[in-house]
C-alpha cells in the first residue's frame, strides 16, 4: 500500500468514526471532532508511517505499529482538545477509537495481502 492510499483510507475511517462517536456522545458537533481527525491525521500520518520503518529496525512490525499508533494517539488528542469542546479524557477516547479504526483496517488489508 502506498502512503497516498493509506492517508487517503486513514482520513476516510477516523472522520467517520469521530463524528460518529461524538454524535452519540452528544457533548461536541460531529463536523468539529472530524475537522479535528482531518488535522490530526495531516499532521501525524507521514511521521508515522516514517516511523514504522525505523522502529522496525528494533521491534517485530506489529510492536512497532502499536509504539507509533500510541504516539500518534496522544498527538492526535492534542488537536481534538485544541479544536472542540472535548475534555481531554474525551479528546484521548475519541483519538484512541478513531485511531484503533484505522490501524485495524490496515492490519486486515495487511493480512488479506493488500499491501
């Protein structure tokens, strides 16, 4: 998979999930939290994908990805919080769940061998 596609497939899962989740959730406009997946994801995805192939040089690929995808989190909490109305408890949960959306649809393409 190229690093377009990924983006591109990143961007697509954590917008929907954020705005789902924050829907439900009811304390924030869906279209901020995805405003705020959009930015967070621009910002950390480059980075993070550079990062896996460096960490891979030290850890199995599925440690390094869990390291990064744990970095990216907490960076992306950052821009939720910085960008709605979400406490940071809230802003972590929703980075956490948008985030753990989008590395298990690139772990299932992995294991389907769509790379």
């Amino acid at each position: 998979m190229t690093p377009l596609i990924a983006l591109l497939l990143s961007l697509s899962v954590e917008t929907l999930i954020a705005a789902t989740v924050v829907a439900i959730d009811g304390r924030c406009r869906p279209s901020a939290a995805a405003a705020a997946a959009v930015v967070g994801t621009l910002l950390t995805h480059r980075l993070a994908w550079e990062e896996v192939f460096v960490a891979t040089d030290h850890l199995d690929w599925v440690s390094a990805v869990l390291l990064v995808e744990a970095e990216v989190v907490i960076a992306e909490a950052v821009v939720y919080r910085a960008m709605t109305v979400l406490s940071t408890a809230r802003s972590l949960l929703v980075s956490l769940l948008a985030n753990a959306g989008s590395t298990a649809l690139g772990f299932g393409l992995w294991l389907a061998g769509i790379e």
